[in-house]
C-alpha cells in the first residue's frame, strides 16, 4: 500500500512536469522508501502516456538489483532491458561506457531518466563535475525528457554543487522540490525513532618503551595521539564490548520480534573475519559476510533479506538503498565517520516493518564526530555542508568514452555484467594494514569502557 507521503511526492513530480518542467528533486530520509515512490511516479507517467522509456541509476549493484525488483512488481512489467520491458536500472558506473549511439538510439523515445542516491553525481558545469556528474550533463541532460532524483543525505563533503540541483544564493541551500525528514517520518511511523549508543573508555593506557600514558576518552586518545581509530575499532575488548552490546539488544527485541536481524559495518575483509568470529564463536550468533569482493554478495544479502538469522557483517555492501526492513540493530565499526555514510548507514534500520516491536539502536564510537552527528540528527542539512558560493572549483576531471553499441538495450545486460566486474569499487571502504593496527593494539589498553544513549528525537512517535 502506497504512503501518503510517497502519494504526495509523486503528485508533486507530475504536476511539476505537467507544467512543463524537466526536473525533479526529492529529499527523503533514509528508510521512508524513495524506490516506491518513484516507481509510482513511473506508473503514472507510462499510464498518462507522458513516457515510453524509463532508466534508474543507482550507486551500487545491490542497490540496482532492489530498484529492479521493486519496479517490475509496481508495474507489472519486466523491468531488465530485455524484450518487452519498459526500462532497465544500471549502476552510475555504466554511464561512462554508454556511447553515444546509445544515447541517439533514445530520441525516438520519451524517457524518464531516475537517479537514486544523487549525491554521488556532482557538478553545475563539466569544469567542476566529477565522471558519473559529467556524463549525465554532457548526455542524460540532453536526451530525457524528465529527470526524478532521490537522496536521502542532500550534501557531498567536497562542497561541490549536486548535479541538476539548484541552491539558493549567497546562502547555498539546496533547492529540493519535496521535502519529507526524518521527523516526520517518525510521526507518521514510516520511520522509526533510532537511538543512538555512544561507547566510550575512561581509561585508554598507551604504552612504549620508554613510557606510557593514559587517556580519559576515546575523543582525547584519538586528539593527543597520532594512531589512527582504525586501532580502537580492531582492538580486541573494544569489537568484544560493542558486539556484546548489539547483541544483548538484538536478543532481547528477537523475544519480541523473532526474526529481527542485526548489521555489522566493518572497516575491511580482516576486520569483518575478526568481528564475525566474535560474533559466532563467543556469543553463539548465526552471521553471514558479504563484501564488494564477492560475486555471490547480493544472493547473499537476498537471502538473508528473506531469512531468520541474526547477523549480517557488511564490508562496502549495506550503507545505503538496501532495504532489509528486519534489520533493527547495527553496529558502526567503519574508519569512515563522515555525517553522510553516518546517516546512511543508520537509514538500514529505520525501515518499519509489520512486526510489533519497532526498536532502532546504533552502537558506535564516541568520537567527537559520530557524537555530533548524533545530536544532530533531526536537521536535513548541517550548516557545515552548505555550497559556499566563494569556494575555487577543484580541477575539472575529464570524462570518459564509452563503448559503441547500436541499439537501446542491445546486449546491455552483457555490458552491465562486464562493467561490474571490472568496476568494483566502493568509495567507504577502508584498507587495514595489519601490521600497524596488531601492533598498536599491543601497546594499546582500553579499560572502563561505558555507554551513553543519544535520542535526538525526543517527542512520541505515537
């Protein structure tokens, strides 16, 4: 059944390209579900005989792969490029190896082009746009007819200008078309109320040769040394504690709701092992790793998407898109503490569910960053992520060619399989020396460890 926001939304897009407009924008947190109602925006362009073709870009295969589910089953049509189909969803990846006989192939259709998480696509011009911006200005641009973009997280830490997005001058704010917070989402119990539980150490002693030295905080350790945090989150008693938190909370909310589920966010392969084997050999939990290095992660994630096990371990694979609304407990051990992968990350458990207990609960660091994220979280916008208008362009990135094909959706699936092999990136990755970090783990004690509850929401939901 469609919400009344993603109702709303969609009656925004449409009246908004009805008067003769080309683009879109929607703000919608994490976990309302931006994919349905941009599906529902599709339905009732195709049925209003506005489209003939529409196209989704997203920034992972996992990601791609729930648009596709998602679409085929709202309307009713397949939804893979394939004979038939009504359009196709890609990773923004394949923009660069779309050539331009591709996009030619497409004039003689009505398209609507959707991007989901368009943060990842910047630039208001091709001298400061990054690849993924760059071709849908040079091409997307200049061949849809209408353009629908999602985020949940409307800001890039660069300060570069979100692509086909207007901000307001000299404050720069983005412009969105419809706006639907956190906030809101809570009250209207298409969210819910997340907790946030800060861990911290009163006493972390740092040892050498010659001395040693105690810390009062993970916030002071990390300011008055030069050991990365990358450290704290590989220290033994440190994954112990906040792993043993997760799934004391998990356990008690799978009384309640007994295929409730659990995600770990881990720093790197070693890492995730690590976390896992905690997880399984110390607190007897079933748990499954999924990583950009494995092929068979998106079965994976499907599965237990479907399942009734407890933990899921996420190396770059579950951060933002992937709906698993089972998921209620989370445990952010990433080296990445950015307010955007913050923000994304907790937006996989905020998704409700028809089960009866609707607990959210974040276990992270204290860090003085993750803290402030934490009490901020009722804002769409931190001041500190504004578009400063004085700022230099960096340096323009030049765009790549693409591959000739002849025809719209002529071996596109090929193309797409191809590309994913070759392009597995993931930007919040984080690589782990292990040396350095078993080392510094050997001189490093972190005793006293403690937890403090953040609710930045604090009205009733109800």
């Amino acid at each position: 059944m469609l919400r009344k926001w993603q109702s709303q939304c969609a009656d925004a897009a449409l009246n908004k390209y009805q008067s003769g407009a080309q683009h879109f924008l929607c703000l919608a947190c994490p976990g309302a579900g931006k994919t349905v109602m941009a599906a529902e925006v599709a339905k009732r362009m195709l049925e209003l005989n506005l489209v003939d073709i529409i196209i989704c870009f997203a920034p992972s295969t996992a990601v791609v792969s729930s648009i596709k589910s998602t679409f085929s089953h709202i309307l009713k049509s397949s939804f893979c490029g394939g004979l038939g189909s009504v359009g196709n969803a890609y990773t923004y990846h394949n923009l660069m190896y779309f050539s331009k006989k591709f996009w030619d192939s497409l004039q003689r259709h009505r398209l609507l082009v959707i991007f989901d998480e368009i943060h990842h696509c910047s630039g208001d011009s091709l001298d400061n746009a990054n690849v993924w911006g760059g071709e849908i200005l040079a091409q997307v641009q200049k061949y849809a007819n209408y353009t629908l973009a999602l985020t949940g997280t409307p800001w890039r830490t660069d300060n570069v200008p979100i692509v086909l997005s207007n901000y307001t001058n000299p404050d720069g704010e983005i412009c969105c078309d419809y706006i639907y917070g956190l906030h809101e989402a809570i009250i209207d119990n298409v969210c819910r109320k997340p907790k946030i539980t800060l861990i911290n150490s009163a006493n972390l002693i740092l040892s050498s040769d010659h001395a040693s030295k105690s810390y009062g905080s993970i916030s002071e350790f990390l300011s008055e040394t030069s050991v990365s945090y990358q450290s704290i989150l590989s220290h033994p008693e440190a994954m112990r504690y906040v792993i043993k938190a997760g799934c004391e909370k998990l356990r008690e909310i799978r009384k309640v709701n007994s295929d409730a589920g659990g995600l770990v966010v881990a720093s790197s392969v070693e890492h995730a092992y690590q976390l896992m084997d905690i997880l399984e050999n110390e607190f007897s939990q079933t748990a499954t790793i999924v990583s950009y290095h494995d092929r068979e992660s998106l079965s994976k994630i499907a599965s237990y998407r479907q399942g009734t096990s407890e933990w899921i371990v996420s190396i770059g694979m579950i951060s933002e898109g992937t709906d698993i609304p089972r998921l209620q407990v989370c445990c952010h051990l990433s080296t990445v503490k950015t307010e955007l992968y913050f923000r994304q990350v907790l937006g996989r458990i905020l998704r409700v569910n028809q089960r009866i207990n609707q607990e959210a609960w974040l276990f992270t660091m204290a860090t003085d960053e993750l803290t402030l994220f934490s009490k901020r979280l009722v804002k769409n916008l931190p001041d500190d992520y504004k578009i400063l208008q004085n700022l230099p362009d960096p340096p323009p990135i030049k765009i790549q060619g693409g591959l000739p094909y002849p025809s719209f959706f002529n071996k596109i699936n090929e193309l797409t399989q191809e590309v994913e092999r070759v392009l597995k990136l993931d930007f919040n990755a984080e690589t782990l020396s292990s040396g350095s970090v078993a080392e510094n783990s050997k001189n490093l004690k972190i005793d006293s460890l403690h937890q403090k509850v953040i609710d930045a929401f604090l009205f009733s939901s109800t």
